[in-house]
C-alpha cells in the first residue's frame, strides 16, 4: 500500500490522541535485542515478574500474536501532566488507567484500518508479550535511554505506548537512529542503584517494581525518597526525557483524591476507601496491605529525628 495510506493512518491515530505514530514490518526481533531480554532473565534481574520470562517465541516475534501480521503500528499518548510535585505516586498512575484508556482509542483506530483498508488487526496495551520500546525505536519514535525509558525526541519520557498489529502491509517508518547522550544523571541519582550505565535495569533494585510488583519487604539499603507507589526519578532528572509535551490525554489529569493522598492517610485507610481511590486507576495493581506497608515505610523515611 502507498504512502497515502500510511500518512491517513497516522492522521487517524494523532486524531484519537496519539503524539507521536509510527510503522514497522513485523517480524523476528533482532538477534542483539532477543539476547539482551535472554541475558536479562537468566541473570535474574526481573525479580519476581515471572510473566517476564513466559511466551518467549512470542515476545521474540509478534507474528504469533496475529497470525498474517505484517505491520506493527506503534503509538504514543502523552500522560504528563506538571504540578504536584509533592505527590506520592508516579506521574503515569495519578489518572485513569493506561490499559483502558489506550485500548478503546487503539481499536477505534483498528476499526477504522479494517474498514477501509481491509485485513486484520490487534491492539495490544502492556498485555501481551511484545517489546513495546524495541517496536516504537524499529517503528521511528523515539530511543531508549540509559534510563531504560523510550525517549522521544522534542517529547520526552511522558508517554504509555500501545501497539496494533495489521496484517496489511505498508513501507516501514525508518528506525530511530538518534541516541541517549550519555550524561548518566540517571544513573547517579537512581536511589537503588538499579541502571547499569548501559542500558540495563536491576528490578530488583528499582522501586518501580519494588512499590507495584514485588510482595516482599525492601532491601534495607533502598530509602523509598518521595512516593508509594512508583517512581520517577530518572525520568525526573534526564534532560531529553523531562518534557512535558503537551497533548496529554485528559483521561490522565491527575485526580485530586491521589495528589492529596499522604502517607499516613494509606497507613489507616480501610477498605471502602481503598477501593474508591483504586477505582478505574492502574493503582489497584497494589493491594491494600502492600500499600500500607510501603506507607509506613515512606511515613518512618520522612519522619523528623
Ligand atoms: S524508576 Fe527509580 S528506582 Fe527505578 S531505575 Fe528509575 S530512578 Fe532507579
Ligand atoms: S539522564 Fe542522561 S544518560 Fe540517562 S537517559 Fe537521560 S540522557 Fe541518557
């Protein structure tokens, strides 16, 4: 199919809110990507994701997510919104939750490519095994950092990705070739010492996973600095990634009840409270005790002496 068709779609997905759309032929991941993932899993680094580690064919060729699929089409929606500095959970969970939000809008755009342009199509938001940075760097948006976050030339880091895969066929986007400069700013001030310098992340020190996935208690040499729930601080500190692009979905304004939300109010909070503050966000990921044992970690962090 002709650039026309691809420059349409593309139009389609900002119009439905994506920043930035971008094509790529699907296919096997190259063989350096598929051994840094094998590298990463032998070594333990995921922690205990064990999802991580299933559906290895797959993630190493999403034509076995649909079968016929020539095309994947990466999109990006901006969630950043600025203020609220003080707040206690990462930036990305303090509106409605990404898998929701990005799957109605990426079908409506599926919809839209079968009904004009025929075959088959797939959305895919963070539930599925499929690469999303390697697709998104292959389908031209962006770069990954030594932060291990896509980086988005003049957008930034504030971004969820979201894929469909089309078994019709376009000419491929060009693949992103710019490159992390390199300052190591995240390395220096990640608090677990988790980055690499080379582009690798240690779940197990990372308090991302430390505050959403793990279940057990945290390294004691890890202080949890400002949140509960997720963190944000390579993102915070990197000068390529620390924009705030505009065009930031509205579903993803922060609610005031998580910008409000302290520490000590987690630590007492019941049930029925619990599930309003849940309610739809991506924060129910974390079940209640879990959040109230990382409260009283963050309360005894902050405490005066
Ligand atoms: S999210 Fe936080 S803990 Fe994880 S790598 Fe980035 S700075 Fe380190
Ligand atoms: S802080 Fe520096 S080294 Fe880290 S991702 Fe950003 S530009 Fe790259």
């Amino acid at each position: 199919m002709n650039d026309a068709v691809k420059e349409d779609i593309r139009d389609r997905a900002i119009d439905a809110g994506a920043v930035r759309c971008g094509f790529a032929a699907c296919g096997p991941v190259s063989a350096a990507a598929r051994r840094l993932y094998d590298d990463w899993i032998a070594a333990g680094r995921q922690g205990s994701m064990e999802y991580c580690g299933r559906y290895a064919e797959q993630r190493a060729d999403p034509r076995l997510l649909l079968d016929g699929a020539q095309t994947v089409i990466s999109c990006a929606f901006a969630y950043g919104y600025r203020g609220h500095d003080g707040c206690i959970v990462s930036e990305y969970a303090r509106g409605l939750d990404y898998h929701t939000v990005l799957r109605r809008r990426l079908e409506d755009i599926g919809r839209y490519i079968e009904d004009t342009y025929g075959g088959q199509t797939r959305a895919l938001v963070d539930t599925a095994p499929m690469r999303e940075r390697y697709w998104a760097v292959e389908a031209g948006l962006g770069y990954v950092g030594v932060n291990n976050q896509l980086i988005i030339p003049g957008i930034g880091s504030r971004v969820f990705l979201g894929e469909l895969l089309w078994t019709g066929r376009v000419e491929p986007d060009e693949a992103c070739s710019a490159k992390c400069r390199g300052c190591m700013a995240c390395v220096r001030a990640c608090p677990g010492h988790a980055l690499d310098g080379e582009g690798g992340c240690d779940a197990r020190r990372c308090l991302s996973y430390l505050t959403i996935e793990c279940r057990d208690a945290l390294p004691p040499d890890i202080s949890l600095g400002q949140g509960c729930y997720g963190c944000d601080v390579c993102l915070r500190v990197c000068p390529e990634g620390n924009i705030y692009p505009g065009g930031a979905l509205p579903e993803f304004a922060p609610r005031p009840e998580v910008t409000s939300l302290t520490a000590e109010q987690l630590q007492s909070m019941g049930s029925g409270a619990y599930k309003r503050l849940v309610a739809g966000s991506a924060m129910r990921r974390v079940p209640l005790p879990r959040l109230r044992y990382l409260a009283s970690l963050l309360a005894a962090s902050t405490a005066p002496d």
